[in-house]
C-alpha cells in the first residue's frame, strides 16, 4: 500500500483529507506547517505527500522547494483554496505534480492521487 503525508494548519482539513485517503492509501503521518513537514518526509520518506499553501512558518511554496531539493522525485500534491490560482500555477511550474481545489470532492482527491502513479 501506498504511504502518505497530509500537511494543513487546519486540523479539520486534515482529518477530511484522512477520511478520504485512507480507503486506498496508508497515512502515515500530518502536519501543521512546512518546517515540520520537510522533517516528517525525510523521516518516513512517503510515496506523496499533500501540501496546503498557506500555512505559519514556512508556507507550502517553499516547503515544496525544500522537499523538492531534499527529493527531486517527491511526488507533492497542493491542497489550495480557490482563491490562490496564481499560488498554485506557481506551485506547478516549481514541480508539484497536481493540486486539489479547497473545498474538495472526495473522487477528485482519489483521482488525484491515483494519478501520481499511473
């Protein structure tokens, strides 16, 4: 089974993001912020790993740098709420491999997932 990592500040986003994820996917670990996001991934080294954008300490942008610069491979997947279409086509050119839209349709967070490894 496939591991992941959910990085949001907000508890409730991260606990429907589990919800959701864990009918195909191992979670093996979340996080409020960017800092504590890089170390999580070192240490458990997941298949993917979900980032929001806007988060205290380091914010998604360059928690994606830093777990891109630690892992070229990581496949990083941006959570986002509509309102940050720049944020995100940002994130993708960096090398974030899909985003989801905030609030999101479950099948769409499958889909994307499932995509990172087909």
């Amino acid at each position: 089974m496939k591991k992941g990592i959910i990085v949001d500040d907000a508890t409730v986003m991260r606990m429907r993001l589990r919800d959701i994820l864990e009918k195909k996917y191992e979670i093996v670990g979340e996080a409020e912020d960017g800092k504590k996001a890089l170390a999580l991934y070192l240490a458990l080294k997941p298949d993917f790993i979900t980032l929001d954008i806007s988060m205290p300490n380091v914010d998604g942008l360059e928690a994606l740098n830093l777990i891109l610069s630690a892992d070229p491979t990581a496949r990083v997947v941006i959570v986002s709420a509509v309102g940050q279409k720049q944020i995100v086509f940002e994130a993708l050119s960096r090398g974030a491999k899909d985003f989801i839209v905030k609030p999101f349709d479950p099948e769409r967070v499958l889909v994307s997932i499932d995509r990172l490894f087909s």
